[in-house]
C-alpha cells in the first residue's frame, strides 16, 4: 500500500514528507484537548445583605462527574467583594461548564500571637455541595458573573 503511496506522489521524499507532518502534528498538540484543559477568565462579585464581602472563599464544583477531581476552579474576594477566579494559576480562569458554587468567609484574628480563625459568618446553606444553590455556567471567552446576594 506504501508503494502505491510512492507511486501516485511521484517520490518518495513526498510520501515522507507527508508522514513527517502528521506525526509533527500529532506531537505539537493538535489532537483535541480534555475540555477542562482549557480556561476562560471569569469574574464576579460576593454581596452579604447588600454589603461586599471581603475575603470570602468561593469554590466550583463541576456539575459533569467526568472532570477530575483535580480541577476546583477557586476564587478569593477583595474589599469590594469582587473576585478573579482559578484554576491552575492565579487569575487563568475557570473551564467551561456547569458548576455549584460554594462560599465561606472565615474572619482571621491574632491571638496570642496566634492566627485564628473564626467560625464561617455567612449562612451555612453556602458553605456546603450538598445544601448550595448557588449555581454558575460557563462559557467559552470573557466571563462576568451576576453578583452573588447572598442571604
């Protein structure tokens, strides 16, 4: 079958040639990639009875079981309760996909030279997969949530 190959290109070189960019192509990365391979930055907003919340933790849970538990998109917010979320490195976004969304806000002291943690003050119905209706989609490109009311 190879030599018919030869035969109908008109030198071997060819045949070898196109070989060479098939598997050239097959190890540079163009077979497809798993869909959570790929990040879209997403952003968003944290409201505690119409307030910003400062320091939450948000966390993505993806609603197909076929994604590793490895990837937990995550996202911290900031005073004015906006957050960029995660997944592999700071700021690179969230696959696309369905997602829940869980939110805790543990406020920090120091004592006794101590760093400790409070108990969550935001209710309890955020803070768990199971009791959570926060619920997110995710699409390809540029994302900006609707703010979170929280409750």
């Amino acid at each position: 079958m190879a030599s018919g190959i030869l035969l109908k290109t008109g030198s071997s070189r060819t045949a070898f040639g196109l070989v060479g960019l098939f598997a050239l192509a097959t190890l540079s990365g163009c077979t497809p990639s798993k869909p959570w391979e790929t990040t879209h930055p997403t952003t968003g907003k944290v409201m505690f009875k119409g307030a910003p919340v400062n320091n939450a933790e948000l966390s993505f849970f993806p609603e197909d079981r076929s994604v590793p538990d490895s990837v937990r998109p995550k996202a911290k917010t900031s005073a004015d309760g906006k957050f960029v979320a995660w997944t592999n490195v700071q700021g690179d976004g969230v696959p696309a996909g369905n997602y829940k969304v869980t939110i805790v806000h543990n406020e920090v002291s120091i004592s006794k030279d101590t760093i400790v943690a409070k108990p969550n003050d935001l209710p309890a119905k955020y803070a768990a997969l199971d009791t959570t209706d926060l619920q997110v989609q995710i699409k390809a490109g540029n994302n900006e949530l609707q703010p979170f009311e929280l409750k």
